[in-house]
C-alpha cells in the first residue's frame, strides 16, 4: 500500500497533450494527427468512451430499415382521404369503410378504417394480435372491453389496444355508433 506522499501512477495523473493550435483544420486528417489523438488518449478516456462505441455498434450493425415505402403506396405522400369518395361495405354488425393500408416512411405498417355498429353489436369476440389499435370513437354509446375490465366510451374518446392484449367493442347504446381504427405494427393490414 502506498502513503499520501507517493506519487499516483503516471496514467492516473497524466495530462493529455494539446494538438498545435496554428494548425488549420483539416477535413481528412493525417496519420500523424490519428498517432497525436491516440497518444492523447488515456485508459480513463477509453473506458469511459466503451459505452458510446457499444450503442454505436448497435446501430451500426441494425438492419437497415426502409426509407422510401414501395412506390404503390398511398402512405408516399400527405394527402386528404375524401370520405364520400370511399366504398362502404355493409356487414352484420354494421358497416365498414376502408380508408387506407400501406407502410409509412418511417417503416410503421399502418391500416385505416371508418366503421359503424348497430345497438347491442359487436364487430368481433374479443381478440389479441401483434399489432396496436387507436379507436377514435364519433358518435353513439360503447364498451370498451379489455383483459380484466370493460370501459364506458363515448364520442371524442380515443381507445388503444396494445400489441397482444385481448380487447373488443360492443355498442350498448341505443342508436348506431361511428368510430375510427388506426392500426398500427407489424401485421396492421
């Protein structure tokens, strides 16, 4: 063990040298400048840069994801989607308008629709998938029902279902209810 008046070893204490100020910047630098930076460096330097290579890595070794949806996408480009213009198809419980499928730039796959429920209708049973649902709800009285509760719902709220939780909808109003589904992930559409 070493007293309080030992010198501490020399890599503890030693002070990295400066690079020549006078000198210009230079956009690809030389070997000399990568021996200077190096010699510069100290273990401390290196052991607390470990961390910023490891994320560096990690993002280096990502697969790269698409920037540029396929060229048949209606996710391309910022557009309005005309409501009146859309097919409306009549189901069971109500009826169903396809608004928009496709991946958007960013990666998301994304599946839009406009649908309406009868009183006392369900669309489905309650189910699970790998995708995430937003439910925009417009009109009419609805039960959001989730794994161990069912929520009351109404016009202007917004429900989320997320990836694998079992969720379901059933209008307990006594007129029709119109609401809107944004789904979201790997298998939305």
């Amino acid at each position: 063990m070493r007293n309080r008046q030992d010198k501490p070893p020399d890599y503890l204490c030693r002070q990295p040298r400066a690079l020549d100020p006078k000198a210009a910047w230079n956009p690809s630098p030389s070997l000399e400048f990568w021996r200077t930076l190096l010699r510069m460096t100290t273990r401390r330097d290196l052991m607390l840069s470990l961390p910023a290579f490891a994320i560096l890595g990690e993002a280096l070794a990502a697969p790269a994801q698409t920037s540029t949806p396929a060229a048949n996408n209606e996710l391309n480009h910022s557009t309005v989607f005309s409501i009146q213009k859309l097919r409306i198809k009549q189901t069971e419980p109500g009826t169903s308008q396809h608004v928009s499928t496709g991946q958007l730039g960013t990666g998301e796959k994304v599946e839009i629709h406009n649908s309406t429920l009868k009183p006392g209708a369900m669309p489905h049973p309650p189910h699970r998938h790998a995708h995430s649902e937003f439910l925009t709800i417009c009109e009419g009285t609805l039960s959001w029902i989730l794994e161990k509760q069912t929520l009351p719902a109404g016009p202007g709220d917004i429900l989320y279902a997320a990836s694998g939780e079992l969720h379901g909808l059933k209008n307990v109003g006594s007129t029709i209810a119109r609401y809107n589904v944004i789904a979201v992930g790997v298998s939305a559409g």
